[in-house]
C-alpha cells in the first residue's frame, strides 16, 4: 500500500501508469492495479471486467469497483460525453461505441491521402501504383505476397537490359 494516496474518497494509485490506468508486475505477471486490489478483496473475477463507479482510473478503492461483463462496461464506456479527441459523443456513438465524428475525419484524411498522391496509406486502399498504372491491369502479387506493377518491373528489366549490353559492347 506504499504507492496509495487514500483521500477521503477514492485511494488514488501513485506508482507506475500507463494509458490512464495504474499497472504493476506481481509474479512476473503484469496487471492493472484496480482489477488486483479488487481481486485481492473479493476473489478472482475470471473474464469480467473491472468497472470503476466513481470513474477515477487510478482509483482503487474496491467500494468504487465492480465486476460486469466485457458489453456491459463497452456499453457504459461508448456513454461518457467526450471522446479521446474532445468531441462530445452524446447521440454520436456508432454501434461499436466509436466517436462518429472521429470516425468521419478518419475516413476523409484517408481519401485526401489517396488522392494527395501520399503512399504511405494502407496497399488494400490503393487503386494505382505510384507511377500511375493501374492496380487492376498491371498488377501482380509476386512469391512474398507483395503486391508489384508489371508495368514498372518490366521497364525496369528493360533498363537492366540496356545497361547490361551498353557494358558488354564497350
């Protein structure tokens, strides 16, 4: 209990944090310290997740904890009123609990990077090579799995080529 701040309310956890939440190696195995300190009170939770009710993640007063199922506490996540980003979520929730708003720029900076010519988007959402030959007519997967033009790797080989005979007539 030497990395414990108790207040009056909650006994906010002072050692090592990561992402918000207070973590720590018991038998070289790592866990969050909320889920040890309720586990420690009331048993073992297997599956379910460790909820806290006064939404302090660094708080780990096992009167402030409770065990629910995995949908149950997305559910209760997917209704704070701001996302990571600072949007307000109220009636901007997708299904899966994602920030709509987020979701959108997501999504529009995706296709800027496309048509901005940027190629260090994702290969599946490329459409031409970077020399602008089209994905559908010239392209192949070579023996790694690696998508390559053949338009460009033929004009390469003819390069390869003329260099090559350029050498052997000197």
């Amino acid at each position: 209990m030497n990395n414990v701040d108790k207040t009056e309310s909650c006994w906010n956890w002072t050692g090592s944090a990561s992402s918000g939440y207070g973590h720590f190696t018991p038998n070289k195995k790592p866990t969050t310290t909320h889920r040890a300190m309720f586990e420690h009170f009331n048993g073992d939770v297997g599956e379910l997740d460790v909820h806290h009710t006064c939404k302090n993640t660094l708080c780990v007063n096992p009167a402030h904890l409770k065990a629910i199922s995995r949908k149950d506490h997305r559910l209760l996540e997917s209704h704070k009123k701001i996302c990571p980003r600072g949007h307000t979520r109220k009636d901007n929730i997708s299904s899966g609990g994602q920030c709509l708003t987020c979701m959108g720029e997501n999504t529009r900076n995706r296709k800027k990077l496309i048509k901005s010519g940027d190629y260090n988007v994702p290969k599946s959402t490329k459409t031409h090579c970077r020399h602008g030959h089209l994905w559908e007519t010239y392209g192949k997967i070579n023996g790694q799995g690696n998508r390559k033009c053949r338009e460009c790797t033929n004009y390469r080989m003819r390069q390869k080529n003329l260099m090559i005979k350029k050498a052997n007539s000197v």
